[in-house]
C-alpha cells in the first residue's frame, strides 16, 4: 500500500467515526470524538515518520 493510500485510509476511517457518533448513545459520544481526532494524529504522525525516513535515505 502506497503512502498516499495508507493517509487516505486513515482519513477516511476518521471521518467514518467522527461521523457515526450522532449514532451512538450520549456517554460513549465523546469517546468517538476523541477516536476520530486519535485517528487523524496518527495518520499524521505515520506521515510525517515516513517523510523523515524518506528525506534521510
């Protein structure tokens, strides 16, 4: 899978979650917000890794 694919992927599952929160009772509400944001940190952190490796090498 290429770089581009594996942000999108990340993205896409993000935007899913932070989505399918009107869907889930009010307590577990937040916790699909944070999940969706967590989602989007990680997308960037991998982005941001692989750039470094990429710029090293």
């Amino acid at each position: 899978m290429r770089d581009d694919q594996l942000f999108g992927l990340i993205a896409m599952v993000a935007l899913l979650v932070w989505l399918g929160r009107a869907y889930v009772p009010e307590p577990r509400r937040r916790q699909a917000e944070i999940a969706a944001l967590g989602l989007v940190a990680v997308g960037i952190a991998l982005a941001l890794i692989r750039s470094a490796i990429w710029f090293a090498g």
